[in-house]
C-alpha cells in the first residue's frame, strides 16, 4: 500500500515544504497541487472537504489535506498523510525552542519572506477563480457568494463567522427542491473507535491533569502541557488566527494570576511566545505548528530530553484531535448524503466557500504596499501576485517553483 502511495506522499512532502501563506492560501495550493497537476481528487470534492473541515475545530488545512489521504488509502493513509504534512514545520518550530536563545530576534525580520503574502494572494485568486465556475451557477448562489465575501471581510477573524456563514449558506439553498432531486445513496457503517478516542484522552487528560495539581505531583508539567494543548486542539474554531491569542491567554497571562495556587502551571515568557508567533508565519506548513515550538518552551527549564519530549508533546496534542475528530464525522457526513436536503446544502456551502476565498484575497491585499508606484517593492508586489496567477492558470508549473521564486525574489531585491 505505501509503495503504491508514493507518489502521492511525496507530493504532500512537497506541498509541505512550499505551503506558505496560512491556511487561506493552502487551498489554492492543493487546487493546484491534488487537483490540476494530479488529479486526486475532482475539485468539487475539494470544496466539499474544505467547506466540511470549516464546521470542525481544529487545524482546518490540515484536516482537508488528511481527507484527501482518506479518500486514496483509507485511515492508514490519512495517517501518513497527516505525519508527512506536519512533521517538516513542526521540526522547524521545535528546533527553533532550542535555537532562540542563540538568536539575535532583531534580525528574525529577514526580506527574504516579504514578497510571500502577493504570492499567497495570487494563489488565493487562482482557487476563487477555479472554483467560481463550479459553484456559481444562479441567482441564489450569487447572492450567498456576496453577502459571504462581505461578512468574512468585514468580520476576519472572529472564530463563529465561518462555522456560521457554511450552515446558513446551507439553510439558504433548502428554500428550493426542485433543483436537485433525491438522491440515494447507501449508508456505510460508521466507526465509533476513534470518537471514543477522543472523547476518552480529553476527559483523561483533565483528570490526570487536575489530580497532577491537587496532590502537587513532582515534574507534572508534562501532564499539564499534554492537557492544555489536546484541549485547544479539541476547541479552537478559526484556525492559526484564533488558537495563537489562545495560547497566549493560557500560558502567558494566567499563570501570573494563578502561580500562587498552581506553582507548577505552565509558562512561557511573553517575548519568547511573540517571536514563535511572528516566525510560524513564515515557515511552510500548519500555523498549528507553532504547538510544538511552546511546547519545547514550556519544559526548556527541566533539560534538552525534556525539551525534546515538550515539543513532542505539543506536535501531538494540537493534531490528535483534529484528525479524530475529521475521521469520525467524515463517514456520517457521507451517510448523510442520501438526503437531497445534503445535496441542496452542498450548493450553498461551496458558495459560501468561494466568497471566503474572495473575502481572504482582498483582507490580505490591504496588508501589502500598492501605494507608491514608483517604488520597487510595490512594482515586485503586483507583478508576484499577477505573476503567481498567471503561472497557475496558464503553465504547468508545479506551486513548489513558484514558492521558491517568490523567496528568490525577496533574498536578491
């Protein structure tokens, strides 16, 4: 089976390395990627499967990429594929726990990454651009797309808009049952295993963690790390955007409000948490990499095997309930299509999804310099948004290239 998946998997290895510019851009990457370059999956499943991951907590790319593997191999497969996509950020961010203290931070803001965002603009136009004539098809659809596209705009950020916008969007085209008629398809049986999984080690991990705390166990940051990560994990909506502000609260300003009571709590200092974040936004990859460079953080005072085992830890926690969470509720959402009232939602949904794609464009383009037309970096900014597009509409082209390009271009100018 992995000799036959090969291929596969060193596409996602590719992808891996090159998938910059968060989560909104990953999609126009694996558009390009799992769809045009080597078809995969069609690209009305891969709308499916992001629109699907966006009602999940979690790390929603993530959890798209390991539905693709789903759909080739099963859940060994999805496993693999989870592995090779977040293993080269996590390695990258974990190491960075034990580099920082060797770093000079001022020189941290490297030019080599400042033309990364047109790219990720040019990829985000290219999927709203792919995926509009397969979505957009009437009235209704047009309408859902706009009022999408302006409430994600005006509204980035805030973890309810898009869970809210995908299952309204859904509502909407119910209006109407003469469009798409009943459809049926045979239930397949669903696996509880994993639910219980996860439902299991997130209550285990809050006894194990509180008992650790009560009887003043000794070494139990491990236990509290282990339970604060799974738990954000497990319930964090809206991606890298939302779970960063999260890990903050939890282990920069509450332990200065609970360290009397809870001396063993978990603490990283607030410096140290600030350039994790801003450097988790250049590395290719999962923003919830990140979880492994605080978790090397969080056991760095107890020796590098511990520091070792704390970024482990966090690499393990924040993706562990993502994918049990994706591959449980997978199959029933399959089950589900048998009623045509699915099949009408599924119209809505992708509408909604390309107004996202839409409203993630412009959100990102207000944050990049068109001002000055007379200076370089403005010029180098349209022609590598333009360009990307271009490049990946028009050339076969694999995205890595492309990726590699865009850094090229900030090292030399």
């Amino acid at each position: 089976m992995l000799l036959r998946h090969l291929p596969f998997l060193r596409s996602v290895l590719l992808h891996s390395v090159t998938a910059f510019g968060g989560p909104q851009a990953h999609i126009g990457m694996m558009m390009k990627t799992f769809v045009h370059q080597k078809p995969y999956v069609t690209e009305e499943e891969l709308m499916e499967y992001n629109a699907f991951c966006q009602l999940l907590p979690g790390a929603s790319s993530t959890q798209t990429l390991t539905l693709i593997g789903y759909k080739r191999g099963g859940v060994p497969l999805a496993v693999l594929t989870l592995i090779v996509w977040i293993l080269p950020a996590c390695v990258i961010m974990g190491g960075l726990s034990f580099l920082l203290q060797y770093i000079d931070k001022k020189e941290l803001g490297t030019d080599i990454f400042k033309f990364i965002a047109p790219m990720a603009v040019g990829f985000l136009a290219y999927a709203a651009f792919v995926t509009f004539s397969v979505a957009i098809k009437n009235t209704i659809t047009w309408v859902i797309m706009l009022v999408g596209a302006a409430a994600t705009y005006f509204l980035f950020g805030q973890p309810w808009v898009i869970p809210s916008l995908i299952i309204l969007g859904g509502i909407a085209t119910n209006f109407s049952t003469t469009r798409i008629p009943q459809i049926e398809q045979k239930p397949r049986k669903i696996k509880w295993w994993n639910f219980w999984l996860f439902g299991i080690l997130f209550m285990l991990a809050g006894f194990m963690s509180e008992m650790a705390r009560k009887q003043n166990w000794p070494d139990r940051k491990p236990i509290s790390l282990f339970e604060n990560t799974y738990r954000m994990g497990s319930l964090v909506f809206g991606g890298g955007q939302v779970l960063i502000p999260m890990m903050y609260e939890q282990w920069s300003v509450r332990p200065e409000a609970v360290r009397e009571k809870n001396p063993g709590v978990v603490q990283i200092d607030e410096e140290s948490l600030y350039t994790g974040m801003g450097i988790v936004r250049a590395v290719p990859g999962p923003v919830f990499s990140i979880a492994s460079f605080t978790g090397g953080m969080a056991l760095k005072d107890m020796g590098y095997k511990m520091q070792i085992l704390g970024c482990l830890i966090g690499m393990v926690g924040i993706f562990l309930p993502s994918a049990l969470l994706v591959l449980f509720f997978f199959p029933i959402w399959n089950n589900l299509k048998k009623y045509a009232a699915v099949y009408r939602s599924m119209e809505g949904i992708n509408a909604v999804v390309v107004g996202i794609m839409i409203a993630s464009t412009f959100y990102i383009m207000k944050d990049i310099s068109f001002s000055d037309v007379q200076d370089l970096s403005t010029t180098i900014n349209i022609l590598a948004m333009l360009g990307t597009f271009v490049l990946l509409n028009f050339t076969r082209i694999p995205p890595p290239l492309i990726v590699v390009g865009c850094l090229l271009l900030g090292y030399f100018l």
